[in-house]
C-alpha cells in the first residue's frame, strides 16, 4: 500500500518538510485547503522531493475551471507528472461567509467544475477547439496566445473529494478518482459510499480499473502513554470539529451517534473546544481514526480499506508524531500482503 502524507509546514519550511517526509518513506504529499492555499506548497515541493503530489482538497466552486486547469498543468509540469488534482466543496457557510462565493446545487456544480477542467485541459492536449457550454461555466474562447500546448507528461488525474452518495455518485460518474473524507467509518465506506459509488460507475458505463479510491485517514499514534495521550487528543479534537459539522452528521448517524452532532454544534457556536473534544470518546476515536502503535494503526487501516484502495492519505492532526513512528507506520502498511 502507498501512502501520502501531509504537506503541514510553513511556507518557508515547505522543500524541508517535503524532503523530511519523503525521507520516512512517504510515496506522496497532500496538501489540504486550510488556513493557505492548497497549490502554492506542492509547487515549493514539486523541485525539492521526488514524490507524487495532490490537493486532497482544493475548494473549487469559487475558483474558475480556467484557473484550476492552469494550475494543474502548471504543477504537473513542474513534478514531472507526478500531480493530481483533487477538488471538494466545501460547505455552504464556508462558500458563501468566507469565501464570498455563491452556493446552490453544490452536486451539480462540482460535475460542472469537473468535466470543464477536463474540457479545458484537454483542448490543449489535444490542440482541438475548446467547447464546453455548461449550466453554471461556459469556456468556448481559447486563442493561441492563452494556450500553453500540449502538457509533456500527458493529463492530470482529477479527483473529487465526497461524503454524501449524491456527490459520491458524481465522482465515480465524472472523475478519475473519489477523495475519501477523513470523517468516516468502516460501516459509513461499507453501507454509504461503495454503493453510491458502484451506482455511479454502473450509471457512467465505467469499470472499476479505471477509476482510484483515495481514503484518508486520521491518525492517533505514538509508543509511550504520552505520546498517545497527545495523539488521542489532537484527533478527537478534530473529530469533534468535523462532527459538529450538519452536513458530515450521517457518519455519525450510521453509527448510532447522531444524537452527538446538535450538541457538537452547538458548543462550537460558544467556542467552546475542550467540552467539544470531551464529547468525543474512546469508542468514537477507535472507529472515526486509527489509533494505537505505528503497527496497530496500520493494521486498522488496511483492514477498513485494504481491499478497495493500494493509496491511502495519513494525516496525524494537532500533536507531534516522532518520524521514527511515521516510517515504522508506512513500513508496517507496505508490509500487509
């Protein structure tokens, strides 16, 4: 199994920690559209580390499909075809309150977004004349000067980050690849996402050989008590953050614990993050991440997801994880049969 990390350092420490990751094994590094931008450090890491790179995701209803074209062919180029681009939503209140952008059919969109990326791009691969009239974007104009040519590595995988089975079916109907949301379950990915997922394939005509599943996982992990009790924090209290979250409740849901989710939100209105964290238990943390020794994280996971994806994003949020146990973690996933 491959796994790609996270890309996490400041800008400046970017090449460093790219190289530092890649040096405990990482096959790949992700970047997440958090509180920067999710292009610029794959582009300070792209000359700095011989990984394959990806946004896992970058926000993509307020870009232009024109915009995310171009910076895919851009970072493609530059890691010498090692990039893929992964798109999400995002939620309503983040499009409109912090991105100023403007929210309707989110599912609809993204399949817009999606097929004119792939539109775009391959007008230039393909010299032919760029005609994509869609509901939302329209891109019919494309003159010589604008036009970059051809991309020597050929064409990007775009894949789309999705939870509910609406977008789940877009992606397997219009992407190369589906972004497995973090926040999620053995039961959620088994009773959920494959058959929304394997619905989408059948209604696009697809085979499954032709299309990638990406699952990222949280991950709680260390060797002394400490260690675990720092990771276990960090990741519950990320947990608690996306479980107050309306629209991610139906993980929650699946497993019994939707009761949780109005209470997550409505402390997260008061700010109110330790009680949040507190709501989050052992029982939760065990089946929303992974949790344990390098080793039993590893076998956590391939146990979730080893018969459906040979790729899976690790990502070890709010404590310090010694780079000892990420090597000993990715060897021990490189060893399952």
């Amino acid at each position: 199994m491959k796994v790609d990390l996270q890309l996490d350092a400041p800008l400046g420490e970017t090449a460093a920690r790219a190289r530092e990751l890649v040096a405990c094994g990482a096959d790949g590094l992700f970047t997440f559209e958090g509180a920067k931008d999710a292009f610029l450090p794959l582009a300070l890491a792209a000359g700095a580390a011989p990984a394959d790179l990806m946004t896992n995701v970058a926000v993509a209803l307020p870009r232009s499909p024109l915009h995310l074209a171009h910076a895919a062919y851009d970072l493609h180029l530059l890691s010498g075809g090692r990039f893929r681009l992964g798109l999400g939503s995002q939620t309503r209140p983040h499009i409109e309150r912090r991105y100023g952008g403007e929210w309707s059919r989110p599912a609809a969109r993204m399949r817009e977004t999606v097929l004119a990326v792939k539109a775009i791009l391959g007008a230039w691969q393909h010299r032919t004349p760029l005609r994509f009239e869609g509901e939302f974007t329209r891109h019919t104009l494309m003159p010589p000067t604008f036009d970059p040519g051809p991309n020597p590595y050929g064409l990007p995988q775009i894949c789309l980050g999705a939870l509910g089975p609406i977008m789940t079916r877009v992606a397997a109907e219009v992407a190369d690849g589906l972004l497995v949301m973090p926040f999620n379950s053995a039961r959620h990915f088994r009773e959920r996402t494959r058959p929304a997922l394997e619905e989408g394939l059948e209604r696009a005509g697809r085979d499954t050989a032709e299309f990638s599943i990406y699952p990222q996982v949280v991950v709680a992990t260390g060797r002394t008590a400490s260690e675990l009790d720092a990771a276990a924090r960090g990741a519950r209290r990320l947990l608690a953050f996306y479980g107050s979250t309306p629209a991610y409740r139906s993980v929650l849901d699946v497993e019994g614990w939707g009761d949780v989710q109005p209470e997550l939100n409505a402390l997260s209105k008061r700010g109110a993050v330790e009680a949040m964290t507190e709501l989050v238990d052992e029982q939760m943390l065990g089946t929303l991440a992974v949790y344990g020794t390098p080793e039993e994280c590893a076998a956590a996971i391939a146990e979730r997801f080893g018969g459906y994806a040979d790729r899976i994003c690790c990502y070890f949020p709010g404590y310090e994880v010694a780079p000892a146990h990420v090597a000993d973690l990715i060897a021990a996933l490189r060893a399952i049969p």
